[in-house]
C-alpha cells in the first residue's frame, strides 16, 4: 500500500476547491494510506484561514506521523521516511521534493489530482 503524506496546502484543498482527496487518492493509485507530519496540527491551529478548522478535523481523521522537523521539512522527511508521495500544491515544497526525487501528487487544472513521476 502506498503512503501520501499530506501538507497544510492538500488538507485545505478539499474545502477550497470541493475535492474528496480519499476518493481523488483512491482513483489514482488504488487504496492509499495518508499520514500527516505531526508539526503540521499545530500549524492548523494558528493558521488564519476561514477553512483551517475544518482542515484541522480532516487532519485528525488520518494517522499523525511525529517528526522533530516543522513546515516543508517535516512534510519531506516524513515523506522519505515513509518511501511516500507528497500531495500538494505548493511551489515551494514541490521543487524541495524534485530535488530529492520524492514522488509528488498535485492538483491539475483546478479539479483533478495527478501524480508526477520522477525522471
């Protein structure tokens, strides 16, 4: 089973842009386990934005991985930890994860989530 280690941006996603990630996740490679950097909560909880509470209650609903790193370097360690993709939509981190050669997953003309595969 692959891992999909979520960030703050893919756990906002679903009430941005009405995406069901775990069916999203489900169609594109079958029955996946998603885990999110424990760091990540807190960054939840202080985060001005009209859906992080309903983001922080979606990220409860997955496994909480604990890593002593925070922000991109928790999502890319656990990502490494874990042999998982990275689902996200943030410029920042997705050039950290190609330089690394972690498999990334992102959201494709507003609607549909792809997988980038590495070269």
């Amino acid at each position: 089973m692959q891992t999909v280690v979520l960030d703050t941006n893919a756990l906002l996603m679903p009430f941005e842009v009405r995406i069901n990630l775990d069916l999203a996740l489900k169609e594109l490679l079958g029955e996946v386990r998603c885990v999110v950097p424990g760091p990540l909560i807190g960054e939840l909880k202080h985060l001005d934005h009209k859906y992080s509470k309903a983001a922080l209650g979606l990220a409860r609903k997955y496994e909480i991985v604990q890593t002593a790193l925070s922000g991109d370097d928790a999502v890319i360690e656990t990502a490494v930890s874990t042999g998982g993709y990275i689902l996200t939509n943030d410029k920042d981190l997705r050039a950290k994860a190609r330089k690394q050669r972690i498999p990334l997953i992102y959201l494709r003309s507003g609607n549909h989530l792809i997988v980038e595969t590495i070269r």
